[in-house]
C-alpha cells in the first residue's frame, strides 16, 4: 500500500489489519518513513525507536496471523507524549533535569495500549516539565507546527498535536493541566479531548499540577477520540484522583443527530477579545449545527471572571511545591521560562491558593447551573491564530497581549472544573487551523463527542491539512 496509509485514522485501518489486509509491519514503516522525511524540521519526536517499534509490530503481525486479534488497536503506531512512564525505558519529561531518567513501572495509560496491542513508534516532544504552551525546548528544540513552520504548534502537549498533524504518528496521548491538550490540537487542526478529570488514571504521569491534570487522546478524528477514552477509562486505585465510576462505550454512542440538543454560548467572557479572524470560524460553525437541529442559548456564568486568577494561582503554585527541591539544588537545569513559572510560584501566599480553592468551587457551582439547561457550552479554543516561535505576544485584533495570559484564557476554565471539553478544527484562516471547544457535564463525554462528531461532518476543513511539501528548509 502507499505512503497514505500515515493519514488514515484508525476508524480506518483497524479493519484492514484484522482482516489481514494490512501487515502492521507494512503500517509501522509507513509511518516511520514520515518521520523520517519530515521530523528534523518539524522536531515532534524526542526519542525515535523504530527497531523496537518494527519489532513489536512483527509480534502484532503473528498475532493477528495467527487469530489472536486483540481489538481495534492492534498494531495501531502511536508515539506518546515524553511524560508517561515506560518500564526500564527512558523517559524524560521535555528536561535536563531528567534526561536520563528510567522509571521501574508503566503508566496505567501505557500498560493499557500495550495490552491493547498498540505499536510505540517513539516519544514525543513538548513544553519542558509540560510547563508553558509553546514547546519550544530549551533541551531538545523547538517543535515547528506542519501548517507554518515558523509558527508554534502549542503546548505543552506540542509534539502529539505536531506529529498527529503530520502523520508522524495514527495517534497519540497528551496531558492537559491548564489547556496543553487542547491548546496543541487548536494550533495544528486535530481532534484534542480533555476527559473529565478522574476519568483517565494519572498514575505514571509525571505531575506539573496534582489537581489539575489530565490525560486525554489526540487524534485526526472524534470516533479515535472516542476509541481511546472508552479504551483507557476506568478507576485505577493506584491514582488518588481516580474516580469509580462506571466507564462507557462512547464509540457506540455516537450519533449525529442534534435535534433536542441545546448548545449554550457564554458572550461575557468566552466571545470577549477574541481574534475577528477566529470569532468568524467559531459562529459559523456554530450556525452550521443550528441548522441540525440543535437549539442555542445564551447562559450567564458569572464566576468566570476570577478564573484566570484561580487557574495561575493553583498551577503556579502546586508547580513550585512539586519542583521545590531542584529549583533551590539545580536552578540552572532549568529552561529560563520554567524556571521564572517556578520562581513565582515560590511568591504565592497560602491566602491566594485558598482564593483559588473558592473560586474553583462557585465555578463548579456556575457550571453545574448551567448544565442543567444546556447539553454542551461552545468556545474558542484560543482568541488568537498561532504565533511565531519565540514570540512573548500574541496580536489580537490589532493589541499586543501577553501570550501565557491569553493561551488558557478560554481552557483554563476547563481544568479548575475538571469539567470534560473537547477542542475540534472548524475553519481555516490566513493558512491556519482554528479551534473550537466543546465543553460538558461532568462524566457526559457523549455529549461533547455527540456535538463534535455532528461538527466534523459537515467538513468545515474542506479536506485541507498541512501542505508537508513546504516543510523543507527552515
């Protein structure tokens, strides 16, 4: 088969390899010729390991020869974001720090996609310590976004959505504490799900912020978003945060019909300052699921204008307790932008956090309200199109605003909730992808999945991806 079978979902390929129409050997060096060709310009990958991929994909390949086919992962190739443990393999968290750190154990993510049978083609590059939202790597080098490589692809999760976007990966995992899922998959045009938190075990996921975190899918469709939650939910008692609750067949849940469903929009606060560029892709698309049948309302959610607040104070903070004894050991291990994050974080006093903590708290309470009226909320993803690499400001209708301000200014509400949101391409503007975000009721990723799943079929990409023939000299 051809090189197009490194664009193809795994909603796709899955039939082919358990029909034994596709050798997982023949899909892995597919896909391991693509980061071949593209990855030195585009730096997704910070480990790449095709002989033990090429490897595990013969065993895979006898497997399912054999008719031990182990479900619609098997011998899928997925690259996983550099912060989920491995057993007695390197793992480094984007940092100098622990650049040659082995961890004794697999994350409960990765024991779950090895059981499943999924192929590991690499580690890929993000935000150090997951730490900022531009992957641009101090120790292992700026990840370039495949539609404009000059441009950020986001972060911190900026290798998956990086690789993901140029079929350098089928799909991949990333981590999500105040956006860096969704932020990543808005810059590069996937499908990027933050679940609700408790969803997806955290053990064997390195922390930035213990409250916040999450572990989510990214993928080139919703049906493999779908797949991969169904596939990696369920408690875990090994994850203090680890909910028990009852873990669902989302892809079974998918359905287009939108009729009787009511999509709220927050002007306020979500549709305030935002890119006249951006705002036009997220309307349209919004009308466009008015005329499925789904109903708009507009909702008031008061709490949100301390969330910005709430959110920096609870990640600076319980950053800074997690990284204090190498901040004051090995400040200079650290890249300069982590390292300033760490520092202020030091300066956060008890009465902030527990602000925060309040905050947090009636912003539940507002969403929750909401909830009870609406099936999903819809917002930018970001306010603005993704910027240069090493630029500290974003333009925003003609202003000059701090980008880490800005960049989990619509997410970061999302995190504080642990409220699942999904961020999903609705348009191109200027040659970028925009993204919209679909937000929930807590453990109703259905609904998200349900309003995404309608959104991607009315193709509002119009088949476009990320031109890889310009991606050749820097």
């Amino acid at each position: 088969m051809s090189q197009d079978l490194a664009t193809k979902s795994i909603q796709e390929l899955y039939p082919l390899l358990r029909d034994k129409k596709l050798s997982p050997v023949e899909l892995t060096n597919t896909v391991m010729n693509q980061v071949e060709a593209y990855d030195e310009q585009i730096n997704a990958y910070i480990q790449i390991e095709k002989e033990k991929a090429v490897k595990a994909a013969q065993q895979a390949e006898n497997e399912i020869m054999n008719g031990n086919y182990r479900g619609r992962l098997h011998g899928i190739p997925m690259a996983l974001k550099d912060i989920l443990y491995f057993k007695d393999e390197k793992v480094t968290m984007g940092s100098k720090i622990h650049q040659d750190f082995v961890p004794n154990f697999d994350a409960t993510v990765v024991s779950k996609l090895k059981n499943e049978g999924v192929i590991f083609p690499g580690k890929l590059n993000m935000h150090e310590y997951a730490w900022g939202a531009t992957t641009t790597n101090p120790h292992f080098g700026a990840c370039r976004n495949p539609w404009d490589i000059s441009k950020i692809p986001g972060g911190s999760s900026g290798g998956s959505g990086a690789a993901v976007a140029s079929n350098m990966t089928i799909a991949s995992l990333g981590t999500d504490t105040g956006g860096s899922i969704r932020i990543p998959a808005s810059c590069c045009g996937i499908v990027g799900l933050k679940p609700t938190h408790g969803r997806i075990s955290k053990y064997g996921c390195f922390p930035l912020s213990w409250s916040l975190d999450h572990i989510g899918p990214m993928t080139k469709t919703v049906y493999d978003a779908a797949l991969l939650l169904e596939t990696l939910s369920g408690y875990d008692h090994k994850d203090p945060t680890s909910v028990d609750t009852p873990t669902k067949n989302f892809t079974n849940l998918l359905a287009e019909d939108l009729t009787n469903t009511v999509i709220g929009v927050n002007e306020e606060y979500f549709f305030n300052n935002v890119d006249k560029r951006v705002d036009e892709s997220v309307r349209k698309a919004i009308l466009e699921l008015e005329k499925l049948g789904a109903r708009i309302e507009i909702v008031k959610i008061p709490a949100l204008q301390f969330s910005e607040f709430g959110e920096l104070v609870t990640i600076t903070s319980e950053a800074s307790a997690i990284h204090h004894d190498n901040l004051v050991k090995q400040p200079e291990n650290f890249g300069d932008d982590v390292r300033f994050l760490l520092e202020f974080g030091e300066l956060v006093s008890s009465v902030d956090y527990l602000k925060a903590q309040q905050i947090r708290r009636q912003l539940s309470n507002d969403f929750a309200r909401i909830f009870e009226h609406i099936d999903v909320l819809i917002t930018p993803t970001l306010p603005f199109l993704p910027p240069n690499i090493g630029d500290n400001m974003v333009d925003i209708n003609g202003q000059k605003l701090n980008f880490l301000d800005e960049v989990i200014r619509f997410t970061g509400p999302g995190n504080l909730t642990g409220l699942p949101a999904l961020s999903i391409p609705c348009g191109i503007q200027d040659g970028l992808p925009v993204g919209l975000q679909i937000m929930g009721p807590a453990f109703k990723e259905e609904n998200v999945l349900n309003v995404a799943y309608s959104l991607e079929k009315l193709n509002l990409l119009q088949g476009k991806t990320p031109d890889l023939s310009r991606v050749g000299s820097l």
